[in-house]
C-alpha cells in the first residue's frame, strides 16, 4: 500500500477533534476547581516549539510495537480459569492504547523514555484491553507518541498540536501495517479514549474512503469516546452502528456511568461540539451499545454479563471473571449506566459524575472478548 499523508480535510477533523477533547475532558470528566489543579499539575509549562524533538517510530522495527505476533506481551494474558480455544486464525485486530503518560515533561510521550507510562501501557491497557480481542485474532498494537494527560487541559491550542503528532504516529502505523502484516485478511479496529478518539479519525482518514478496507473491517470498537450517528458515523459512507451482536463493518461505543450518576457535563460539551462533518452535534444522536447484548439503545440484565474482570494493580496475571457484575442500560441521550455499579476497588478510578471510564473495558470483559470472535467468525462465513 503506497504512502498515505494527511489531507487537508483530515487535519481539519483532526483539529475539531482535539477541540471536543479538550472540552470533554477537562470541562467534563471534572469540576472547574478539579480542572485548575489538574492544569497546574499536569499541563507542561514549556511552549511545545521549544521540546526537544523525537524520532518518529519506524514501524518496520518490532521496538515500535506495544504487541504483535510473536512478541511476548500482556496483551497474550488469559484471565484466571480462562482457557485458549481456537483463536480465528484469519483476523487481526489493531488495538490503539489510551492515555498512560501522565508527566508533564513533554507535550508527546517518548515511545519508551517514561517507566511509569511504560508500566501502565503494560500493566492496564495491553492486560485489560488488547487482551480481550485475543480470541477474536492477532494484535497489533503500535506505540505512539501519545498526547500527554496534561494536553487536555490545555487551551492554547498546544494540546491540539500534541494530538495532531500522535495521530500522525497512529496514521503511520495503521498504514505500516496494512502494507506490511495485514496481507488482505479482515481486521477489527479497537480503541479506548485518546486511542479511541484516533480510531474514529482512522475510520474517516483511510477505511472510509477505501472500498476494499471498508469491506474487510469486521467491526470498530470506539469504546470510551462519544460517537454521534449523525454527525461522526454518517459521513463515513456505509459505516454504520453495529445493531446486533453479528453485524460486520460497522461500530459499537459507550460510555459507562454508575446507575445514578451525572453525565449532565458530558451531554452539554456533546451538543455544543463539532462531529467530524464539522456541523454542530446538538440534537444529534449519541451511540449507545449494550455491550451486555450488543443492540443499540438496549437494556440488558446482569445475568447476561459473562464475566467482568477487577483491575488489580501490581498483580501478575488477570483475576478469575465475576460472572453476573451488573447489568447495563442505555439511556435516553446515550449514556450507559450500570444497573448494579460495583463498589470497592472498582471506584478507585471513578471520575467526576459517577463516571466508570477507567473501567469501560473491565466491567465487560467477557462480553467483549465473546463478541469480537463471533463477528470475526460471522464475518468469514459471509465473504469466504
């Protein structure tokens, strides 16, 4: 596949995304008075024209790689008591982490110059995340120059620039891949915030406007980023919301909340902001899947969740899966909230509004790891 670079309607996109980033994370997840600490925290105090340059990642080189084949990672950890069944042996998926680099020494993250980040990359996203889509074929995960935590509390305009050189990280991997690894089989695409945000741009940039990646993405997990149907998905030309737990080339998201909590700032920013047709997203529809019976808009009970897995910190492997965690039901505006949120460690994380983002992945394990290989296998029975 020939080199791709970044139109200028994609940059465009990518500058409204790093808008409703900005907006979403700072102005929502937390308080105005929680905002200003995290900006004086967290937000680097150098102009990033001043940072010293990085290499980009030479993505032929396996050191670029969070996970691939044949690379021992944590994205290969089983949970406890969970056997290896066949994988599906002709998918990949291409798994983009989230935020794991939370100094505010630079704008961009070093590939492999943080331990800390290094160790969340690890130890949360490839164990908790990457993990589930095993069964369902080969990850890819590339490393990337990720925005720092700090960039979505910025508004100069610099934390957009640190998302724009990411995504271009992201871009260069995905292109990488396709050329090099991909070999014309089916592939899911799978993200969760920052990755999720440039997962849905990699859909517009290079899978919407290429017939043949468009017929060959099984699904788009956009897991943890607000998606609007009319505003995000229908520019994408054909690549709709999943409706039903077999559907193909189309994409599921949510975002998780406790059964009463507050999502009130998180719907406000969503009608105020641009989708990627750069129209406003007021009085559009947010995606909501029921990831507990994967049909939009759905409510679904516990005893159809097959297994949520705790995060632990610092343990080695990955906790047995408690089987019957809560149930889940859409809201009317998209919200998906927990009808039984779990209490305890599982609040460690929580953010402002009863908001269980951390564990987007974690309350649905089972769930996820079940549905990615049931529509890579759906998705062979149909085209082969």
């Amino acid at each position: 596949m020939a080199k791709h670079k970044t139109a200028p309607a994609a940059k465009f996109l990518l500058a409204i995304a790093g808008v409703i980033v900005l907006i979403l994370i700072a102005g929502v997840l937390f308080t105005s008075n929680e905002s200003t600490m995290m900006k004086w925290a967290f937000v680097p105090s150098h102009e990033i024209a001043t940072e010293e340059a990085t290499e980009a990642p030479d993505y032929s080189s396996e050191t670029a790689w969070a996970a691939r084949p044949g690379m021992s990672t944590n994205a290969l950890l089983l949970p406890e008591g969970i056997m290896q069944t066949m994988q599906v042996p002709e998918a990949d998926v291409f798994y983009i982490h989230p935020t794991t680099y939370l100094s505010k020494e630079r704008w961009n993250a070093p590939l492999d110059g943080d331990e800390a980040a290094l160790g969340r990359r690890a130890n949360f996203a490839l164990k908790y995340q990457a993990s589930a889509f095993g069964l369902a074929g080969q990850v890819y995960a590339p490393k990337y120059r990720q925005a720092a935590f700090g960039a979505f509390f910025d508004d100069s305009g610099q934390g957009v620039q640190a998302l724009v050189k990411a995504h271009a990280d992201v871009l260069a991997a995905f292109d990488h891949y396709m050329a090099n690894d991909n070999d014309g089989r089916p592939f899911i695409l799978a993200g969760h915030s920052q990755g999720a945000l440039h997962a849905l741009l990699l859909l517009a940039e290079r899978i919407a406007i290429n017939e043949d990646l468009k017929e060959r993405m099984i699904a788009a997990y956009i897991i943890g980023w607000p998606v609007s149907l009319e505003g995000d998905l229908a520019p994408l030309g054909g690549i709709d919301a999943c409706e039903s737990p077999k559907d193909t080339g189309c994409v599921v998201s949510f975002q998780s909340f406790s059964k009463d909590g507050d999502p009130s700032g998180i719907l406000e920013m969503f009608a105020k902001t641009p989708g990627l047709n750069g129209k406003p997203r007021a009085g559009t529809t947010m995606l909501c899947t029921n990831p507990l019976n994967w049909h939009v808009g759905a409510k679904a009970p516990k005893d159809a969740n097959l297994g949520a897995v705790e995060l632990v910190s610092g343990a080695e492997g990955i906790a047995a899966p408690t089987p019957g965690l809560t149930g889940a039901r859409c809201g009317q505006r998209g919200i998906l909230y927990l009808t039984e949120p779990p209490q305890g460690s599982w609040r460690e994380f929580m953010m402002t509004g009863e908001n269980y983002h951390a564990y987007d992945y974690n309350l649905f394990y089972m769930n996820i790891r079940a549905n990615a290989a049931n529509r890579a296998k759906t998705w062979l029975e149909t085209h082969r």
